[in-house]
C-alpha cells in the first residue's frame, strides 16, 4: 500500500455547497464521498495512476471542487456538460486529457458505482468504463502499490 497524499486543496466545501449541489442536480452523494469532500475537497491525489484492465492507465489531474466559491466548481461543469455526458453520469475528477471519473447513477443501484468517461469516444458501450464499486474502493485502487 502506498500513503495517500492529497495535495493543493481548494476552498473548503460546506454543508450548504453538498445540499445544493444535491438539490439541483437530483443526485444524492455518497456519506463516503462527502466525508473526503469535508478534507480534501478539490485536492490533487499522490499517488495519481490508476490502472485499469490492460487498456487504460489514468493519471487523475484533480477532483472536482464541490464549493460554489470556486471557478470552475462542480456544479457549473456539471451544467456545462449535461447534455453531452452519458445519462446517469456525474463527475467528480478529471484526467490530465480532459476526461472524468464520474459516479454512474442508475435506477438499479441505491449507491452509485464509479466509471471513467472518455469524453472523445462516441460509443457510450466503449466511452464509460467501470473503475469501482464506491468511491471508498475508488481510493484503494489508488492506493495500491502498482
């Protein structure tokens, strides 16, 4: 296991920013996810490789600030992108090529899986990729000495 650190955090997200993002967006957050987002919102992982299969090797760039104080944040790239994200994809990092790693709601699940969005593939069955099961595993992956 390799230690986490997270670095160049952005302005500390509130519990106003998550009830607002939830209430606009119609999605409900993850406790897992919202407790990181109260550390380390926006932050920068290291290590930031991620492994997938043998076809993808992402560099995670950063997360996603959740606080409405900063620009870009969450909410104004999730507008943005609506309507060329696949359905039930939120965002929540992005890659150093644009990319994300989004949470994929579905009617299925209570809780959201996680899955990588290449945002230049236009076959959906080829552009979303699954990463894991919850974002708690989402940070052992990252963990993981590769």
């Amino acid at each position: 296991m390799t230690k986490m650190t997270w670095l160049l955090p952005q302005t500390p997200v509130t519990d106003e920013d998550l009830r607002n993002f939830e209430s606009l967006s119609g999605l409900p957050l993850p406790e897992d996810f919202k407790s990181w987002l109260f550390k380390h919102n926006g932050a920068c992982p290291e290590p930031a490789e991620l492994r997938l299969e043998k076809r993808y090797t992402i560099i995670i760039n950063s997360f996603l600030s959740f606080s409405e104080k900063d620009s870009p944040n969450v909410l104004v790239l999730f507008n943005m992108m609506r309507h060329r994200l696949p359905d039930g994809l939120c965002p929540i990092a992005e890659d150093h090529a644009g990319n994300y790693i989004c949470f994929r709601y579905s009617s299925r699940n209570i809780a959201p899986d996680l899955v990588f969005w290449d945002h230049e593939e236009a076959d959906p069955s080829i552009a979303v990729v699954s990463i894991a099961t919850s974002f708690t595993e989402l940070i052992r992956l990252l963990e993981k000495k590769v």
